[in-house]
C-alpha cells in the first residue's frame, strides 16, 4: 500500500477512496461518501472552499505536506471532521471523509452514538463519522497508511466509477457549484445534500 496512491487530483483521491475502510481500534469503518478539497491559488488545484485556500496555518499545516495523513479540525465547536491530505507533498488538497458504514466494532460505535436512531445514522455526516471512530484532535498529524498507526487507512479496489455519483459539496459558500462531493448511491448511509444559505445562487 502506498501514498502514491492518494498522491493525485483532488477528485482521483476522493474516487480512490471510496470503498475504503479507516480503522480505529477494533471500529472499521467503510467510506461511501467524500468530498475534495484543493489549496491555495499559488498550488494546481485554487479552491476558495478549502482551508488552505489562503495558504499555509499552523492548523493546516498538513495538508501542505505528504499525502495520506491525517487532517482533523474542529467544526462549530463540537464536531471532529476527518480529512485524508492527498495530492505530492508541498502542493495543499485533501479529502473530506463525510459519511461511512460500520462494519466492525457496532456494539463501541452504538455506545459513542447514543442518539443514532438507525444503524446507517452513526457514521452518516462528518461530525458522526469522527464520532464513530473516537477520533480526537490529538490524532492530527497520523500516517494513516501506516500499519502500526493507531488509526488506519485500508484502500480497497478502486470503485467502478459508473458505480459513483457526484455533484457539489455539502454547505460551502464559495465554490458552492464544484462537483467535487462523490459518493455510493446505493449506500443508505449517505448524507442528505444542503445548499449554503450563503452560496450564491446555482450556476444554470
């Protein structure tokens, strides 16, 4: 298993990991659904949307660096959102994990996801996806592909790309219109898509 594979185009990192399984202790975790995310207008890939859309922080400092890392950041406050860098090292991207199912593990996830009403809800949205693997901030920084790494990332066959759907990314208020979210149409654990009040209105 290696970077190279993940160290590609924002989407082919994103289509490559669908499929995928991130480990976290016994908690397996398949991804079904992603979105991508370039860097700074200086790199290949100018994304507004992305935090390093401004160039190189202390808080994304990884996404500037090799890929197959592990990018987390805490989002409105409570939620852990996981994100895979990919693309050559010095150049920003990285990948969204924004939905899964569990495949190993249920009985830890159920306790960590009291409120999940249903078995495909407790990876479903970014948020429940940190969640369902006890992803912490102190996690940031892990070399997923690691096979000794606390937390790891399994990369699958890559999916038959008729089998994945795409369109814009979840919530963002700039580059509102990239099709740039992939995910596996029939896997009930994929999140509902919502419009930013704040993104300008759909190109026709």
């Amino acid at each position: 298993m290696s970077v190279d594979q993940l160290a590609v185009a924002p989407p082919a990192a994103a289509r490559r990991l669908l499929g995928s399984v991130l480990w976290s202790g016994p908690v397996g975790v398949r991804i079904v659904e992603v979105e991508a995310y370039g860097g700074d207008p200086g790199g290949p890939w100018p994304d507004p949307a992305s935090h390093s859309g401004r160039g190189p922080t202390k808080r994304n400092a990884v996404m500037f660096g090799p890929s197959g890392v592990l990018y987390v950041y805490l989002s409105y406050g409570t939620h852990i959102c996981v994100n895979v860098t990919s693309g050559p090292n010095g150049s920003a991207s990285a990948v969204l994990l924004r939905s899964g199912e569990v495949i190993a593990g249920l009985d830890e996830v159920r306790a960590r996801r009291p409120t999940a009403r249903a078995e495909a809800d407790l990876a479903r949205g970014p948020g429940n996806f940190g969640s369902s693997l006890g992803i912490t901030l102190a996690d940031y920084g892990t070399e997923l592909l690691d096979p000794a790494a606390p937390i790891r990332l399994v990369l699958n066959d890559p999916t038959d790309p008729e089998r994945i759907a795409v369109g814009p990314r979840v919530g963002v208020s700039l580059a509102a219109d990239t099709p740039w979210r992939f995910w596996l149409p029939d896997s009930p654990a994929v999140s509902t898509y919502r419009r930013s009040p704040r993104a300008p209105r759909p190109v026709p």
